[in-house]
C-alpha cells in the first residue's frame, strides 16, 4: 500500500475517527479519498507529508433539516429544493441531511415523497424526515392544526414504499396519534420512529418504545415536560436507552439544560445534535410558513406572536457553542454531531474517516470552529 507514488499523508494535529479524538496519526489520500489510517511514526521517511493544522473529522450529520439558501421543502417538495438547502449546509460543514416535511396537506407529503425518490443517491441526501402530521395538537409547536390527523394507510404506505428502496426514513409522530399495532408496523419496514410533538404520558411513551419506537425528535420542545410527579415524554425520554435529537442554539434549551439532558442519559451516546434549520440558514431573514411571515429577529425565528417556528442556527455553530459554552467533551460532541446520527440512520461509515472522499472531511480549528473541508484546505479538486 504504502509503494503508491500518487498517495498523500495527510497529517492533522488531531484526528476523530468516530470513536475518539487521536493524535499522531495519518490519512493516506489518494485520488481523493482516504484509504487508511495510520500512526505518523509508522510512515517512510520520505513519505509525501501535508502538515494540517486543527482537527480532522469526518462531515457533520443533520437529521432534521426544513430549509436552507432560502429554499423550503414544505413550500416546493421537489428535487432542486432538496438539493439546494443540501448545497446552502454544505457551506457550513454539513454534509449530509434528512431533509424534513412538517406537517401539511396530504398532497405535499405525496409530492415530497415523489421528491426523494427522483434525488436518492444525490450528494449529501440522507433520506426523508416525515415531521407530522400525525401529531397532538397541544403540542403542534408552530405546525398547522387544519393539517393534523391521526395516522393513516397513506403515510404508512410511503415509508414503506422508501423502505423497499432502502431509502433511510424517520417518521415523526405522537403515541397518542396512533392506534396500537401501526408502530410496530411502522418499524417493521426498517423506519426509525421518533415520538415528538407528543403530550401524551410516560406510560403511553414506554409502550409505543416496546411497540419499535427508537427515538425522540428535539428533546424538550413540544413534548409534555418532566415534572416531580409526572415523567411525561421528556422525563421518559432521558429515561430510556432510546436515541434523541435536541436543539443546541440557546433559544429552543436552556444551555444548562441540554447539560443535564446528556449527562442523565442511563447508556452514553444516545443523544444527537439537530439543527431543525428554516430557509434563513445561507438564506434572506425571512420566509413564509403556512402564509405567514417567520422573520429572525436577534437569531430566533419568530411568527407575529413572538413564537418560535424552527431554527437558524447550523451544525457547526451547535458543535461549537455545545463545547466551549456548555463545556461538554469534544468527543461527545463530535458524535453527537456525526457518529450518532450515522447509527440512527443505520449508516454507521458516514461516521468513520476510511473510505470517505476528502471533501466530505472537514478541518476543525483550536476553538472547534469549521475551518474548510479538506479538499479545500489542500486545494483537491
């Protein structure tokens, strides 16, 4: 291996090879991509060396993407609308999205299916996200309450038509939205089930988990509370041994908060980060959710009453603020950002650097900000 004239050492500070932060090591790159990983001490003495200053990670994973670059997958559900907001993250070290339908019209979840099945396999396209709208009510957050309905054969034949193209699929929904059986059915094709915008109790929570319910959509939001004598989902959430996504900006978790959430977990790497982005992400500070105008006033995106209604805020500004604010351990974090979401999905090599084409890399300063990806920074085409 090592006799290839055309392969280049890439020697960072620090590598994460999905498992834990490491120094003196190197990536052989050839035509791009990295084949191995290897200790620096184990290189030939004229091995073509390319010092990298910061830490090399593999791209960041977002499970819940609504828009970006100004574009909207509710307001078009098409495949250049997927491809854009994949393209305005990118920009910011994402590299991969489950780009997310909220709820709406039948018609629009049909078209945004349609939509995935054109662009599955295009770069960055992890799979759909169906957020609702088979949700509460109490806890539709700023989901359309005409659109809310329980769960139906519709929506349960398109995750299993995905499923059968083996196209990664989570679906958001309540317990209490539900009848029993349609979980299990649900999870059966494969489909990560995530409870959310739920106000059930935990109870009902613990049966739709032994149902196949694996996950939890943005910890804490739209979810009933955890309180001294009522778990209610998020108590239940913390809880279990179930993975969970949560909101790192300092507007949807108190900072503190989010601390706690991840240090309660019973088992460790539970816990992911999500951006729950809007079109504001790389985009214009403003955009139309259900003909009504969310604008970003002081970084929190806000309806007419002052509500929230999404995200602006991206994966590398969540790493970032969740290490050097909320003082976590840059490892965690970094499988917050990337290894957990890739074992979500059940794509755990998007998590490890061997393989990986240098652009989906990224370069990581001392203060855990993005720098560039790889290819950038040694100018790969």
């Amino acid at each position: 291996m090592m006799q290839n004239p055309a392969r280049l050492w890439l020697c960072p500070d620090q590598i994460f090879d999905g498992a834990a932060l490491r120094g003196g090591m190197a990536l052989a790159v050839s035509g791009g991509v990295v084949e191995a990983l290897v200790p620096v001490s184990a290189l030939p003495p004229k091995a073509h060396r390319e010092r990298l200053r910061g830490t090399v990670t593999a791209g960041f994973l977002d499970l819940q993407v609504n828009g970006g670059g100004g574009a909207f997958f509710n307001a078009a559900p098409a495949p250049d609308t997927v491809r854009s907001i994949a393209a305005a993250h990118r920009r910011f070290g994402t590299v991969g999205i489950l780009p997310t339908v909220i709820t709406d019209a039948p018609e629009v979840l049909d078209r945004a299916v349609g939509a995935m099945f054109s662009v599955w396999g295009a770069p960055g396209i992890l799979g759909l996200h169906i957020e609702g709208p088979h949700i509460s009510v109490a806890r539709r957050g700023t989901h359309a309450e005409r659109f809310i309905r329980p769960l139906d054969d519709r929506t349960i034949a398109h995750v299993a038509a995905l499923r059968k193209n083996r196209i990664p699929v989570m679906i958001t929904l309540a317990p209490e939205a539900t009848v029993p059986g349609q979980i299990a059915a649900l999870a059966a094709t494969g489909a990560v089930v995530s409870i959310g915008h739920s106000d059930t109790g935990a109870e009902a929570v613990r049966a739709a988990l032994a149902e196949g319910a694996s996950c939890f959509t943005h910890l804490f939001n739209a979810m009933s509370p955890l309180l001294n004598r009522a778990p209610g989902v998020t108590g239940a959430a913390i809880n279990s041994i179930a993975y969970a996504g949560i909101i790192c900006d300092g507007h949807h978790v108190a900072d503190e908060v989010v601390v706690l959430a991840v240090r309660a977990r019973p088992v460790p790497d539970r816990m992911f980060l999500v951006s729950d982005a809007m079109p504001t992400v790389g985009g214009p500070d403003h955009f139309d959710l259900y003909g009504q105008e969310i604008r970003l006033v002081g970084g929190r995106l806000v309806n007419a009453a002052g509500s929230l209604a999404g995200a602006h805020v991206t994966m590398a500004e969540s790493v970032t603020r969740a290490i050097r604010v909320l003082g976590l351990p840059a490892e965690t974090v970094l499988k917050m950002a990337v290894t957990v979401p890739a074992q979500v999905i059940g794509q755990p090599a998007l998590s490890r650097l061997e393989g990986r084409a240098v652009r989906d890399l990224l370069v990581l300063s001392a203060d855990w900000a993005v720098t560039a990806d790889v290819a950038t920074a040694l100018d790969i085409p």
